[in-house]
C-alpha cells in the first residue's frame, strides 16, 4: 500500500497497533502525545527510565524492551490500542509486532516520520543529551530503507505523518504532562482570601459569618476560598488581638457548607508544622470534602508569631550542620 498522508485527514483504526518509524528528534512521541492517551503510548524511552536511571541509560535497553514486547502483547490481548513508541527502524522488531497484532486480529498501522535529515540533526544538537552525530547519521540512511521495507511488510496501514514540533528541552515525563492538560485541561479560577475575621459583628458567633462568606463566595461564582495561616494577626492588616482562626480546622467546617468550593491556605509557612502532619492535615481535608483541598506553602517570615507560641525562627541564610539537626524538614546535602 502506498503510504499516505495523515495531514489529509487518513482516519486511523481504533484500537489498532500503531508502530511510529523515525530516526530521533523526528517527533514520534511528541505526534503520539498529541493524539493518543498517555496509558496507550508505549514508550522505550519511559521504560528505560523506569528500570534504569534514566531515558538515556542504554545499559536498561534489553530490559526496558522486553517490558515493552510484554506490554504491548497485553494490550493488544486485550483488544486495546498500543503505540509502540521506539525508533520503529529493525525491520525484525516491526515483524515482531506485525505478527502480534495479526495473532490479537487488531489492525496493524504503521506511522512513518520522515521527517526533513536537517531538522532531525537540528533538534538533536539542541537537547541536553543528543544522539551522538554518526548514530544519529546511521539511523537517517536506516529510514531511507525503512520508507521503501514498510510498503511489502503487510500492514494494514502505512501512512505518513506531518512532523510534530518537539518539546524545547526535551525534558523527561513533559510530554505525557502536556498530553494530560490537553485531555484535563487545568483552567484559571479565582479564590477569595480571607485574611480579617470581623465575626464579632455577627450576633449568631463565628460559624454563622463563616457560613454566610462561603454562601456568598459561592454565589459569586468563585472557585473556592483561602485562609491566612498566622498565629497572630499581623499588622499589614489589623491589630494583633483580633480574631484570626487555625486554618486548617476552619477549613474543616466550611468543607461542609459549600461543596463546590475549593479550601486551602495562602500561605502555610513550613516553620509551624513538621512536613508530616502538615501532609496528614491536607490529606485529611481533601479526602474528606472530595478532593478539593490545596496548600499554599511559604518560608515563614514574621518572627512574633513564632516567639509566641514557642516556635524556633530559622535564619534567613543557607542553613549549617547545626541549623539543620535542629530543623529535621531540612534537607541537608551530601559533602562532595
């Protein structure tokens, strides 16, 4: 079959097997990305990274492949689409999953990238980590006879792909997060801080002017609502006896009242909680109104606050041995 030309609009099978053809920085995984739900995209460099230390560790090749023909047989078991996302250019590997489609009766694309020599080379030298030029080079003359291979192979499809725009720097797990902003799109909305809590005005106590804030952040079509976390009221915006609540339990009681807003701090400073309660605390609140907890997280700057509930004040300076015994959140780093 002669290859065609997924710019014109070639309507691929789903589920299928989807083998993409490519030398690197040709843009197959930045195509599948854009096309495909990152648990369908099989990918070796992913693989290497999970079983190695990293995507380029080429000593985790042999296992990271034989986790990708076991995944990929699985799925198309399953009667589920996988893109093998390699190199795609041994001809023996493309049989290889040719017949494991043919033995799972899935339809078998193959995707060719062929993308211009010059750009390939271009995006090469521009990663953190290029292809070593003469590899590189080896792998365009190897595509050359991969175009000419794939239309007598048998498959059900063989088609050209419009080359896709990689990543600017190529950095591990941004595709498969730009994949799922693209399915789950995180969108802007606003919340409203409350930083002043003038209940004594309210005959009905606290609870009720909380109530009333939270119905009418609601209304206004707000997204949720934050909370200071101070200890003391601080003098950019009242005086130091007003009223100023422990967030995290406030937060607990407006999770009941309006469920559609999302609750959290602006700012939680790390010098109140050890990390780990202060993790157990967020948990708590997010598993308990249905996910809809955030925090906000700062250094701590107001050294009253801390003095008067008996917290230490860490400088500002880059913390010594001693700092750090006394501050166990601290992460101190290994002498070289």
């Amino acid at each position: 079959m002669d290859p065609a030309d997924l710019g014109a609009a070639v309507a691929l099978p789903d589920p299928a097997l989807v083998v993409l053809v490519g030398p690197s920085g040709s843009g197959k995984s930045v195509w599948a990305a854009q096309r495909y739900r990152p648990d369908e995209v099989v990918s070796s460099d992913r693989l290497r990274a999970l079983v190695g230390s990293g995507e380029h560790d080429l000593e985790a090749s042999a296992d990271a492949f034989a986790l990708l023909d076991l995944i990929v047989a699985a799925r198309l078991r399953r009667g589920l689409t996988a893109v093998v996302d390699t190199l795609g250019l041994d001809l023996a590997r493309r049989r290889g999953y040719l017949g494991l489609a043919r033995s799972s009766g899935m339809p078998a694309v193959a995707v060719l990238l062929d993308t211009d020599p010059a750009e390939c080379r271009r995006r090469n030298r521009a990663r953190d980590q290029p292809v070593p030029a003469a590899v590189l080079e080896g792998q365009l003359r190897r595509m050359r006879a991969a175009v000419v291979e794939t239309g007598g192979e048998g498959w059900d499809l063989v088609t050209t792909a419009t080359p896709a725009q990689p990543e600017a720097s190529h950095t591990p797990g941004a595709r498969m997060a730009a994949s799922q902003q693209r399915q789950r799109p995180v969108q802007m909305g606003l919340v409203l801080q409350l930083s002043r809590f003038p209940w004594d005005h309210d005959p009905a106590g606290p609870a009720h002017w909380l109530a009333a804030v939270a119905r009418a952040a609601a209304e206004a079509g707000l997204q949720g609502i934050a909370l200071m976390d101070h200890l003391i009221q601080i003098p950019q915006v009242g005086r130091a006896w007003e009223p100023i609540p422990e967030p995290w339990v406030t937060l607990g009681m407006l999770a009941g009242l309006e469920p559609g807003l999302r609750l959290g701090t602006l700012v939680t400073p790390v010098t109140f909680r050890a990390p780990g309660v202060l993790a157990k605390t967020v948990a708590t609140l997010d598993a308990l109104s249905g996910g809809r907890s955030f925090c906000g997280i700062g250094a701590g700057w107001w050294a009253r606050e801390h003095a008067g509930f008996g917290l230490p004040f860490p400088p500002a300076r880059s913390p010594s041995s001693a700092s750090t015994a006394r501050w166990p959140g601290v992460i101190r780093r290994r002498p070289r």
